[in-house]
C-alpha cells in the first residue's frame, strides 16, 4: 500500500472525527502548523523516521511543533498515529487533512512571494486576481524571501506564476550558453 493512500485515509478518519465532535476547524490549524513545521525544520522529520526514538520520545515533539496546548481530538489522534506506528508519514497526513478540508470548506489557498515587503494595497490586488480564477473564500499568505531578487511568486491552486527576477535571469543565462553553444 502506498504512503499517499495511508494518509488520505487516516486524514479522512481524523476530519470525519473533529466534525463529529465540532473541532475539524481546531484540528484544520493543529494540522496546518503541523505540516508547516515538518517544512521548516527538517529534523522533526528526521525525529519521526528515527528508530532508536521510542513514541513516548516522538510525542512531545510533535505537541511542541503544533504548539503544546494541543486539543483532545488531536492528542488522541497522535496516540493513534504512534501506536500503529505510522509516524513517518505523519507529514503526509498533516498535509491530506488540510487539503480534504479545504476541499469540504470550499477554501482556495494562495501564497505570494516577494523580495521586499509589500502593502497591503498590492497584497489585495493579488487576493483579486486569485478570486477571479476561482472564488470562494481565500486562504491568502504572504511570504518575504530575498532569495528571488525581486518580482514574485504566485502560488494558487495547481497554478504557479514566477515572475522573480532570479527565475528570469536564470532563463537569460540558459538561452544565452544554448545560443553560444552552436556557435562553437
């Protein structure tokens, strides 16, 4: 069986859960800070595929990378997670839960990068446009990363739209070395 198929499975289980109790909107952020710490610091999924470190080891560090106070259904659900021993794909869960749950609260998501902080005039030109591909109501980041030069990055849906000047460059420089190489 296939981790991405486990994992639909268990965030199925869990949302199915949190909207039984009336916390899927709790366990949506528990699971969003999750999977954005498994992003951001890589030895929490080193930790987790980690034999040697036993689950009562592996609990309090996934509680600390949601945040400790964590909610009952969630608790729960990582008890679970940890003794099936399923918490190497624990990331992959996190990650299924938010995206079934989008999916069922009609919510798009959206994420804009840009060299420098921008204003909040150009952050809502960026929501509009977003919104005219696809409405509904809009989960909108903004992220700053001087990494890309200048420009943006747009990320939607399955949409990416990299108007960096690192990307362009990048593009500059390879049509330049393919249009030199016939030369020689």
């Amino acid at each position: 069986m296939n981790i991405g198929t486990i994992s639909k499975r268990y965030a199925k289980a869990l949302l199915q859960y949190a909207i039984d109790n009336k916390a899927e909107d709790t366990v949506y952020s528990e699971m969003k800070t999750l999977a954005k710490t498994f992003v951001d610091v890589p030895q929490l999924r080193m930790a987790m595929d980690n034999p040697m470190l036993t689950t009562k080891d592996k609990l309090p560090l996934i509680k600390a990378a949601i945040g400790n106070e964590v909610s009952e259904i969630t608790s729960r659900f990582l008890n679970l997670v940890l003794k099936n021993k399923r918490e190497t794909i624990l990331q992959f869960i996190a990650s299924s839960y938010c995206g079934t749950y989008c999916d069922m609260k009609h919510i798009n998501t959206g994420k804009l990068i840009t060299a420098a902080p921008v204003d909040k005039e150009v952050v809502e030109k960026m929501k509009q446009l977003v919104q005219k591909i696809k409405p509904g109501v809009l989960d909108f980041q903004t992220e700053v990363n001087p990494e890309i030069d200048g420009g943006f990055m747009l990320f939607f849906d399955t949409y990416r739209i990299d108007a960096s000047v690192r990307s362009q460059l990048k593009r500059i420089k390879k049509r330049f070395i393919e249009e030199n190489s016939k030369m020689a």
